[in-house]
C-alpha cells in the first residue's frame, strides 16, 4: 500500500471515530422522533405523508429499511447517517482530486473529515448526510462525464442527482449550477485546448470539454424528479416560517459560522433575544476568520491565474481558472438564489446549503496549498493549521460534552414525568412532537396534543380542556415549539386558571413541564381516605388520614403516599414531610422527603382548621428485595433539621407494605465499586460501598447476584481487621437485616445488603475490611473461586481499607 493509501485510511479512520464517539448519548429531538415517525409508516402512507411535507421521501424509506435490519436505538438509528457521512470523505477527495489535483484533494478530504459541522449531521436522524453523498456523487460524476464523454458516468450522474433531489428539495440548487457550468463548460476554449494538448494536465487526463449527452441528462433528471414536482414547486411557493424572513446580512453571517464551526459555538438555536446571543456571536465570528480567510485567499488566488502557486498541478492557467469559478459559483450562486427564497418568506438556516459545504472546503484546502508553495509563507500556513485544530477542537468539545449545544433533551423531560406520574395521569403535549415524545414514553400514560389544529383555534382548545381535565386526578403538561403552536399559551393559562400546579422544570431545549393536580388540593370537608389515623405533631398539624399506592417496577419502586392534614394553627415555619420504609432491622431502604403540595402550598399560609391534600412518592432503594416492611411518616423543620414530636416518638407509623418485585439487571444500581466476586457456585458480590466512620458505627453497603438458586441459607460476615489479623470490628447478619435468606433469592436477582459495623472508643490507625459468607450451622465459609486451580481458596474479600481517627 502506497504512503498516499495509508495517509487517506487514516484520514478515513479518523472521520470515523470523531463521528462514532458518543454517537447514542443526546437525546432524539423533534426532528429526528419524526423521521422515525415516518420511517414506521407503511409504505404507501409514507408516501402519502411526505407528499405534504418539505422533505421528499428518499432518506425515510432508507432509514425505514434500516430500523428492520438493526432496531430504533439511538445509537442504531443514527449509525446510518454515520455511514453516509463517512463516505462524504473519500467522496470529497474523489471530486477535489479531479478537479484541483491530489495534493489539494488530501487537505479538503482532511477538512471534511474532522469538520464539526459534518460530525453533526453524521450524528442527527436526518436525511443531511444523504444529501451531501449523494450531491458530492452527483458533481463528481458530472465533472467526470463531461471531461471522457462516456455514458456510464452520465447514468451516474443521473442517478445520484435524482437521489438528492429526493433527499431534499434544496439539491435543486446544486442542479441550476451544474445546469450553467454544462453550458460554460461548453464554450468554445481553443487556446486552453492548445495549451493541454502541448503540456497535459497530469492529474486530469482530458481537459473539461463540450457536453455530448450533457443535455440528455439533465432532461433525465428532471424527468426522473417530475413525479414530484408538483409537490415540490407548492412547498416552495407557500412554505413560511413564524418569524417571517431573514436578511441577507444574517444569511451571509450564518453561513460563514455554520461552514467554519458547526453549530457548537454559535448554537442552533441561539438567535437575537437569547441571553447569551451577542457573547456568542462574537466569538463565533473571531472564530470563523481563519478558515473564512483560507476560504478566501484560495478563490483570489485561483481565479487570478493561482498557477504559480501550485505549478506542478496544471499547465493551463485558463483551465484553472475555470475549475476555479466553477467553485466559486457552486458556493456562491445558492447562497445567493437560497437568501432570495428567504427574504420576507421564510427563517433561513445553514444546514440547507448542506450540498455546497464541499465548495467552502475546497476553496479553504486551496488557500492551505497556496500558503504551503510559497517557502517564506510556509509557517504562516503552519500557524493556520495549528489554529484551525484549537478551533475545531473546541467545537467539537461543545458539542461532545456541552449541554448548551447538544440537542433538545426530550428524553430527560419523558424520563422525568415517568419517574414521577402516577398510573392514570393525563400527560399533555403542548406542541406537535408527540412522535418523539411516543418513542421515549411508549404509551405508558394517556397523552393528548393540544391545541389540536394548526393554526390554533383558541376556544375550541380551552372547550376540549374543560372536556378532559376533569376525568384525570393529576395532570403533566410538557412544553416545547410552544411559541408557535401555540403562541397565546392558552393550554398553560387554562391549567393555571382551572388546577393546581404542583411541580415544574425545565430541561435543555427549551422543554419545560410542569404538574397539576385537576382539583385544589385545600379541600371543603373531611375527607373520605383509604386509612384514617389521628396523629398530633406538637400543636402545630395533624395526619387525619393516608391513601397507599405501591408501584413494583423493578426500576422504578415506589410508595405513592396521598396524605391528608389538618392545620391546627397559625404557623410560623415551612415544615417539610418526610417518610421512610424500613426493613425488619430498622434499616431505611426508602425515602421520600418534600415540603406539602411538592412546595407549592407552604405551611405558614395555612390556615387553622384548613384540610390540605399532598402527596408523596417514597422511593425504595434499588435492590432491595422482597419482602415485608414499615413506613413512617414525620414532620421537620428544614433549616434546624428538628423534628415534630407525636404521642408516641417523631413519626407515626402507617402501617406494613409486602414487596413483592425483585430487582434483577445490575444496570438499574449505582454501584460505589464494581467487583465480581464469585462465592461458591451460586453466589457472587458485584459491588459495594464504604461510608466514613460516623458516631459509633460504619455504614458498609453490598450489593450481590444469584448465579443460580443457593441451596442453603448464608450468613454474611463483615470483619475490621488489624494489622495483626486481630478482629477489631465486627457486624454477621443475614442479607437485608435477616428478611432474605439466600435459600429464596431467584438467578439473576440482585440483592442490597446494608450493614452497621459498631467501632469501639479504642479504636484508631488503619483496618483492612474483609467480607464473605458461611454456613450458620456449621460455621464452614463459602470459599471464593479462582480461575487459577492450584490457587489459594480464600473465603474473604478484602473491601478496602479504614481509616479511624479521633476516638481514643
């Protein structure tokens, strides 16, 4: 393999890997849940659907196919733009080389490599990468037709011209350019023609010539896309955006940044009126200045006769300069004809000059070379390429690890109102993006969109509210294009207006959702509740009563606790509530903690005698097992952390809940320390966590798996150990305070086991902490397995080491 082929695989390797990395970590956004949408659409309707959007339907019966080939993960779903992206880069190389020669070809296929602005798009659910393979084909094949005249590359060209047209309308932009390059590329050039004939062009071996089945093609193309056309020319005519045009001054600016930077200095979202607009882009446009100037200095040079700066590529001054405009224009003329679509009509944004970046690039692998040629401006070409890395390299950082650039987070906002609805509850979308919100939530809650049409008809959605609230205890409504669907905010007026908000948070997008109880949680009268009990916190409010909700999900356990007080005065502090379950050896597994009405009702405005509704969701703690347990609820103060004391202690006891659900995949813990520690054939430790010496213990928590059914019970042992060998410290217990036995765990099931290790006032220095398991009635530890056979069998672990100072 030449150096050359080595050089391009690394090149190609690279724009892998820059694409690949954290490809599944954003999550979908709006866009990208409707391409899935209409992916999953039967094939007529896809059509159907498409017919009455912007984008034809080429990308979405490819990504249709796709997701039946390897599934609708995100990572999955996106590997396909990955793909297309990836080859734009020996695509790039491929048209460079043609028409500039491969010295110029290898820095353009570089920068299109590591571009941010395509490692975008290689990881966005949209047909952009599409549309720059098959647009770069489409150029190259072109420029390879008209130089050989054979017709298997006009049917090339013909092929994947039409592909991108079916990608997105916006190709047609690069068709009218290819269209006037067929006819300049025509015109009579006798003196260039002597001139190759004298000295050919190594790289290109026939001079661009006239068309033969030039104009054949490009009938073919337009014969090919005719079918919808139709549906082209009215989404051109009569597609608007809300805010109404945009300038040719922002066209200009945008598209220097975009190409330059991608979207991860300037964000795509960040427009005039956003709180960090002016700060951004400024550095935005400091930053787009090297590459903009490359940009610039290779078409000056080329169309000024730029032979002497690359003279061992071409022989033809002319023939260069016409190559040269031919870039030129395929960068400037949709820049131009795309801010006449826009002005007055329509929000421009840079993406959809997608097709024409390869210009930009090429033009600014030009000014590179130039500056390379030239021996006393070699370093100021180093310098260049040394600040274009640091720049792209911060791009790429923004948008690798930055919120503030990563797409909008519908999966936090679906995952947020998972975590915390309640079966019954009524989700509603206040936008059109229920395709993505569908493929996080998965139906689990009733949805409905409102408003329901477009534009919005503002009586009938506060009618349909009126219709529907009422049949749903509590109510989520999730925000986002708001400003647009529904620009009056009638949804979240009516809820204000009619229910009691009860929660809200926003997340990255801007996506925002907020909670509603559909009736006032200060109620008329007594109330009827599941559970009456009576219990005073020191004067100040009483518990009168407790409905009991328990959701075994093993990801997602809970007890859902509705409780009801009673103000029995005035008061002068904003007590918050908490409960805790607890297992037989009074060790807490869950807790909920929350101020009434998630905050929104403090107690210092209730008033004497007033009965308030509130609940709270009791989270247990991931792997705990099943089993039998208490729950307690309390009153405090937040700021001294003092409880409100009762007749019988500082909480009341509601009673005992059996858990039945077993936790059991590993991926739903949070491990301190990940190990796998097999115990016998049955058993093994797959984490834990130390805590810090407090008070007269240390907080020591395991966490382990059932490889199969043990066929016995087990006791745990938890030794401190000296460094003699000398026990210090010492806590043996059954699993989970001794209300698991390990004779019942199921395989695959993982177990939380928690243990205080009493420390005596003597101790100090440092101990080794040591864990395993042995039989109760004969005493015989469980050994640990090795995979070397002649091996030590030892029967405890050694967890780590303590630290106790202080107590002497």
């Amino acid at each position: 393999m030449s150096g050359l082929k080595k050089a391009l695989l690394l090149v190609l390797l690279g724009s892998f890997a820059v694409r690949g990395f954290r490809l599944g970590t954003q999550s979908l956004w709006f866009d990208e849940g409707y391409s899935l949408h209409l992916a999953g659409l039967d094939w007529l309707s896809l059509v159907r659907v498409t017919a009455t959007d912007i984008h034809p339907p080429l990308y979405y019966a490819l990504l249709k196919v796709w997701v039946w080939l390897v599934g609708n993960t995100e990572f999955a779903l996106r590997y396909l733009s990955l793909l297309f992206g990836v080859l734009m880069v020996p695509a790039n190389y491929a048209l460079a080389s043609r028409l500039f020669g491969r010295r110029i070809a290898g820095v353009a296929a570089v920068l299109a490599a590591f571009s941010p602005l395509y490692v975008y798009y290689s990881q966005e659910l949209r047909m952009y990468t599409l549309l720059g393979l098959s647009s770069l084909l489409a150029l190259y094949f072109f420029t390879k037709a008209l130089a050989t005249q054979q017709k298997k590359y006009w049917v090339a060209y013909v092929l994947f011209m039409t592909a991108a047209l079916y990608s997105h309308l916006y190709a047609a932009l690069v068709f009218v350019v290819l269209c006037l390059a067929l006819i300049g590329f025509s015109l009579p050039n006798r003196r260039g023609e002597r001139r190759a004939q004298r000295a050919p062009a190594p790289t290109i071996k026939t001079p661009l010539a006239g068309p033969r089945s030039g104009l054949l093609s490009q009938v073919a193309v337009v014969l090919l896309f005719l079918p919808w056309a139709p549906t082209a020319l009215d989404k051109v005519a009569n597609y608007s955006s809300p805010a109404g045009g945009s300038g040719v001054g922002w066209i200009l600016e945008q598209v220097a940044i975009v190409f330059s930077l991608g979207h991860s200095v300037l964000g795509i979202t960040t427009f005039p009126g956003h709180p960090s607009y002016e700060a951004d882009r400024s550095l935005a446009l400091l930053l787009s200045l090297p590459l903009l100037a490359l940009v610039v200095l290779g078409a000056i040079a080329m169309l000024a006769g730029g032979r002497r700066a690359v003279a061992t590529v071409f022989a033809s001054s002319r023939a260069l300069r016409r190559r040269a405009l031919f870039a030129v224009v395929l960068l400037a003329l949709p820049v131009c004809l795309i801010a006449l679509l826009s002005l007055g009509k329509r929000d421009f944004n840079a993406r959809y000059l997608f097709p024409i970046v390869p210009a930009y690039y090429l033009l600014a692998a030009i000014g590179l070379v130039v500056l390379l040629s030239r021996g006393r401006l070699r370093i100021l070409a180093g310098v260049a390429s040394l600040v274009l890395i640091g720049i792209w390299g911060y791009s790429l950082h923004n948008y690798y690890f930055s919120e503030k650039y990563s797409r909008d987070d519908h999966r936090s906002a679906v995952e947020y109102i998972r975590r915390n609805a309640l079966p019954g509850d009524l989700v509603v979308l206040d936008a059109n993006f229920d395709s993505v919100y569908r493929y996080y939530a998965r139906d689990e809650l009733p949805w409905v969109r409102f408003p329901e049409f477009f534009p919005p008809d503002n009586k009938a959605t506060e009618a349909a509210l009126a219709r529907t609230v009422p049949d749903f205890q509590r109510v989520w409504l999730v925000m986002w294009g708001d400003y647009y669907v529904d620009p009056d905010r009638v949804v979240q007026r009516w809820l204000d207006s009619h229910s009691f908000r009860l929660d809200g948070r926003s997340f990255h997008g801007p996506i925002t959702v907020y909670g509603y109880l559909a009736s006032s949680p200060v109620l008329e009268g007594m109330p009827q509740p599941q559970n009456r009990v009576t219990a005073d916190f020191a004067g100040q409010l009483s518990l009168v009563g407790y409905d009991r909700q328990i959701e075994e999900a093993p990801a997602n356990r809970r007890i859902h606790l509705t409780l009801y007080w009673q103000a029995e005065q005035t008061m002068a502090v904003n007590y918050s509530i908490f409960a805790h379950v607890l297992n037989a050896a009074g060790q807490m597994v869950g807790l909920g903690d929350s101020q009434p009405v998630n905050g929104y009702l403090p107690t210092t405005v209730w008033q004497p005698g007033q009965i308030v509704r509130s609940g709270l969701d009791v989270w247990l703690r991931p792997g705990t097992p099943p089993g039998d347990y208490r729950v307690a609820v309390g009153v405090y103060d937040q700021g001294t952390m003092r409880r409100l004391d009762t007749a019988k202690g500082n909480s009341v006891d509601l009673g005992s809940v059996r858990l039945s659900e077993r936790t059991l995949s590993a991926r739903t813990l949070d491990f301190g320390k990940k190990v796998i520690i097999p115990y016998g054939d049955a058993i093994q430790l797959v984490g834990y966590t130390i805590g810090q010496p407090a008070g007269d213990s240390l907080h020591l928590t395991l966490f382990w798996r059932a490889q199969r059914r043990p066929d016995r019970r087990y006791t745990v042992f938890n030794h401190l150990v000296d460094a003699s060998g000398k026990i210090a410290g010492q806590k043996d217990g059954e699993p989970a305070g001794g209300a698991y036995w390990t004779d019942r765990w199921t395989p695959g099931e993982v177990v939380r086991d928690e243990y205080d290790i009493p420390l005596s006032d003597s101790l100090s220095g440092e101990y080794r902490l040591l864990t395993g398991l042995y039989a109760p009635d004969t005493g015989v530890r469980l050994p640990i397995k090795s995979w070397w056979p002649f091996g030590k069998r030892d029967t405890a672990y050694e967890l780590g080491k303590v630290s106790i100072t202080g107590r002497r």
